[in-house]
C-alpha cells in the first residue's frame, strides 16, 4: 500500500526530529496533502496510530490539510483546477501546463508539550 509508505517516511522524519530537539512527546501532527497525490487520508491516520505506538508520537493527532489542485496553462495564462482524468486547460483546451498546488505531501507543523 502506497499510503503506508508515505506515514513510515512522515513519522521516521517526525523521530528524528524530536529526538535532536529532545521532545519526548508530541501532541499533533500537521501534515499537507495535495488532491493529485492519490493519497487517502483515513489509510494515513490508519497507519500513523499503528506507527506511532511506543514513540515519542504515541496518542498525538494526525491533522490532514487537503490541498485543492491547481494549474497555470503556459498557453493562454488560465489557472484551472487540474482534473484528475481530463487534465486540458478549459481556456484553450491545451494540455501544456503546469501544476502550481495538488503535488504537495509535506509536513506543515508539529506541536509538542
Ligand atoms: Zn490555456
């Protein structure tokens, strides 16, 4: 499963972090997650529970911002919301652009006691 991979990436990096800033425990998690990553956020709040036991993250909240998609058209200028299955500018019905937000899987901010 994709998502898996992508919480084990998020919660070693999160680790790694409260261990060189000695946090001993985390009370939530932010993280950014574009429309066009594919990820679904209840497997990823699935997966952090489980990878989160017996770590300095153990009980803290996953929070999931959801990026809406966005492109810039290099045509005609348009921004327009990138459809996942016809992705062509509505403006000028060229598929030649480039996405500015959807890709994002980033962490955003953590909160700790
Ligand atoms: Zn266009």
């Amino acid at each position: 499963m994709h998502e898996l991979s992508i919480v084990e990436n998020i919660v070693n990096t999160t680790l790694q972090f409260t261990a060189e800033h000695k946090i001993e425990k985390v009370s939530f998690l932010t993280i950014q997650v574009g429309a066009l990553t594919g990820v679904e956020p209840p497997y990823l709040k699935l997966y952090y529970g489980d990878l989160c036991e017996g770590t300095a993250l153990e009980g803290s909240e996953l929070q999931i911002e959801e990026i809406s998609p966005e492109a810039f058209c290099r045509v005609c200028g348009e921004v327009f919301n990138p459809d996942e299955h016809e992705r062509i500018c509505p403006g000028c019905g060229m598929n030649d652009y480039e996405i500015l937000h959807g890709e994002e899987l980033t962490i955003k901010e953590l909160g700790f006691e």
